[in-house]
C-alpha cells in the first residue's frame, strides 16, 4: 500500500491517491497518517529496496507491532504479495 513520503508498505494494497483517487483512498490515506505521524517506527527492507516508481519498500514496525498487518487486518487494505518481497 502506498504510504506518505515516497514508500509502499509491502503486503499491502491500498486504493490510490496520486494520479487519481480511487475509492477509500482518502481514508486509507488518513488512516495511515493517524496511526503513524508522531510515532517511532522502524523500517524493514525485503529483497528490492524500490519499486518501478522509485518508492522505498518497506515493512514498517511500531510499538503495536507490524503495521503492513494491522492496516490489512482493520480493511484499510488488501493482502497483496509482490515477489520477490515476501518475507
């Protein structure tokens, strides 16, 4: 899922908000922005360290635990895998 910043959660898919809002983007979008802005998060790299679009893939840790998670589970996006990141 695309997150603010230039990254893409990996694991995810969200609705799009650049180039186009497509359906729940924008609550997806805040969603992620009230849950992680003003928060400490560690970042985790898979196997690619961008995509095509030149945004960072990342796992992204908070205190709560895995966030590329946590926002599938609470349908702000859907499970998406994109080999090679599939840890």
């Amino acid at each position: 899922c695309s997150g603010a910043g230039g990254a893409r959660l990996l694991l995810g898919d969200t609705p799009e908000v650049f180039g186009g809002v497509q359906c729940y983007g924008r609550e997806a979008s805040e969603y992620t922005r009230s849950r992680l802005l003003g928060q400490t998060a560690q970042l985790e790299k898979d196997v690619s360290n961008t995509d095509r679009f030149g945004r960072l893939l990342r796992y992204v840790w908070t205190e709560e635990g895995l966030f590329n998670e946590q926002i599938v589970r609470d349908g702000f996006a859907t499970l998406a895998t994109f080999p090679p990141d599939i840890k």
